[in-house]
C-alpha cells in the first residue's frame, strides 16, 4: 500500500457546534473526479468542528480536490477533522492549497490529512501599510491676551517667534518666555520694555531645544523689577507650544508587521513621513519604565527591529526634538 501524508488537502463536510456573533464563512469548493475506477473508490472528509464565537469575520476555504486517472485498485482519500478552539478579534482565514492526483496506481493508495488544531487567539492584525499612530497636533491658531500676541500658537525652534505687545501701561515693563514642562518652571528668555513705549514687538531668531508648553509674559514696575520664573508674579501671560525643526504639521506613520507581535521574537516597525529631527522612539511598558529606544537620524523613513523579551501592552512614544511626545502607539506583545 502506498500512503502520502501531510497537511496539504483540507477537504471537509460542515457541523458546526458553536454560532457566531458575525458572519461566518465556510467555503468547500468542488471535488473534480475525472476517471473510471475500475474498483471501489472512496474519498470522504470529516466534519469541522467550531467551539467558539467569533467577534469578527471568521473565513475556512478548501480548494478544489483534482483527480485524474483510474486506479486499478482500491483508492480512499480522507481529511480528518479541523479543530479550531479560540477567540478571533480581527479577521481570520484558513486556507489549504489544491491536492492533484494525475496517475493510475496499480497498488491500493491512501491519501490522508492529520487534524489541524488551532488553539490561539488572533488578537492583533494590522496591515503593513496601515498606521496605528496617534498624532498629537500644536495649536497652529493665533493667540491673543491683554497686552501679547502671536500669529500662531506653534513655534518652531529654528524659526524663532515675533511676539507683539501693545496697550501697555506707563511703566516700565517686565517680560519672560517660560518653559512650563519642568519643575519648576525655567526662564528660557526675557526681555524689556519703556514706559514711554506701550506697542513694539519682542523678535527672538531661535529658542532653546525645550519643546511643550511655554508662557510669554509681562509685568510692570514697581511690582516687578526683574523677569522671573514664577507665572503668578506676571500681570499678564500667553499660552504658546514650541515645536521641534520643521515639524509642525507633521503626519509620520507606523506599521506593524502583519503577524501578531510576540516576546522573544524580532519586530521590525517601519515609519514614514518623519520630520528632518533626530527623533527618539521610545517604548515604556505599563510601570512607565523605559524598555528600548532607537534614533532617526534625521531620516524621513526609517525601521527598527527589537525583541520584547516579555508579553505585554506597551506605549511606543516619538518626540521629534526635546522632550514634547508628537506622536504615540499601544502596542499588544503576545506570548
């Protein structure tokens, strides 16, 4: 007797044992027998058996079976049953390609297929080309207070701001740029103004790599003799965000492979569309701690491979220039 084994035919009648929240699809295409059999022949797939729902769309294809030939003896073809025990929550496909039998044997021939146990569960599918990113944008409106102005809330570093102050009082004035992302806050800049000027603008070419949020702010002799850091002591503040070089507006990606990402095995995430910064990627896992980090080098697209070496949900961060986070992901690490 000659037997061939493997998983290669996936042939199978349907009796389903569990129903699905959403569409459930079988599909078994056509067997094509061409030949006379000059003895018996017997070809039959057992049941699929399903025990579990499904939350997405669940596809089980079997192309065809194609034989050609009379055998001259007894021929059976048989495919166990497909055991499939999980949850999927993105969509789920199996599929088996075509078995082709074109020979006459002279000897009985037995073709089997082992059961196909699947025991996991498919969480996590995201298409290469697909980002799972989420940008976090800088105001771009102007703003306004009493006495200050902008053309915009973002400021690049390398382009420097104009800030416009008008309405002043009689005084001799106080102004500071604070960075408000530390503790304490930081005086970054200051500058001053006449009492006997009470419109003008404040022209700084580049600020200092602290990217977030700052305050420019103003005071008035005799309360205030100096700029300082503490916002409290100012008459008068305004809300700003600066960003890193030539990255406002900035839409970088991020794709995942198209397997789920599993500890101990080597990822490779691939960006685009990064802006001209030396951004920092970083990976904190759910305590906060820092697990991995990798640099752009200025590159616009760029890819990094590592190994988790635990399962787990982390938080992926980019910043583009200083310490502002412009972009982030979760990511999900299976066993």
């Amino acid at each position: 007797m000659r037997r061939l084994s493997g998983i290669c035919l996936f042939a199978f009648g349907a009796a389903l044992q569990a129903l699905a929240q959403v569409p459930l699809e079988i599909k078994s295409p056509p067997l094509a027998y061409r030949g006379t059999a000059a003895t018996p022949l017997e070809i039959s797939a057992p049941a699929l058996v399903y025990r579990e729902s499904d939350a997405s769309p669940l596809g089980v294809s079997a192309p065809a079976l194609v034989y050609r030939g009379p055998p001259s003896a007894p021929l059976a073809i048989t495919a166990p049953s497909l055991v499939f025990r999980g949850n999927t929550l993105q969509p789920f496909g199996i599929e088996a390609p075509a078995l082709v039998f074109r020979s006459a044997v002279l000897s009985p021939l037995m073709i089997s297929t082992p059961s196909l146990i699947y025991r996991d569960a498919a969480k996590s599918h995201v298409e290469p080309s697909t980002s799972v990113l989420e940008i976090i944008d800088v105001p771009t409106d102007p703003v306004s207070s009493t006495y200050l102005s902008l053309d915009s809330a973002a400021v690049d570093t390398d382009q420097g701001m104009t800030l416009t102050y008008s309405g002043l009082p009689a005084e001799r004035g106080y102004g500071g740029l604070i960075f408000m992302d530390e503790t304490p806050p930081r005086l970054a800049a200051w500058f001053y103004t006449a009492a006997n000027r009470p419109e003008g603008k404040f022209e700084r070419g580049r600020l200092p790599p602290l990217t977030g949020n700052w305050k420019a702010c103003i005071g008035f002799a005799p309360l205030m003799n100096r700029a300082v850091a503490d916002v409290s002591q100012y008459a008068d503040c305004l809300d700003f965000v600066v960003a890193g070089p030539s990255s406002i507006g900035a839409q970088p990606t991020l794709a995942l492979p198209d397997t789920p990402l599993k500890a101990g095995h080597d990822v490779t995430l691939t960006f685009g569309s990064l802006p001209p910064a030396n951004c920092a990627i970083s990976i904190y896992d759910t305590t906060g701690t820092l697990v991995a980090s990798h640099y752009t080098n200025r590159k616009p697209d760029d890819s990094w491979t590592l190994r988790f070496s635990e399962s787990g949900t982390y938080e992926l961060t980019i910043t583009y220039h200083g310490s502002a986070v412009r972009a982030r992901a979760k990511l999900e690490v299976f066993p």
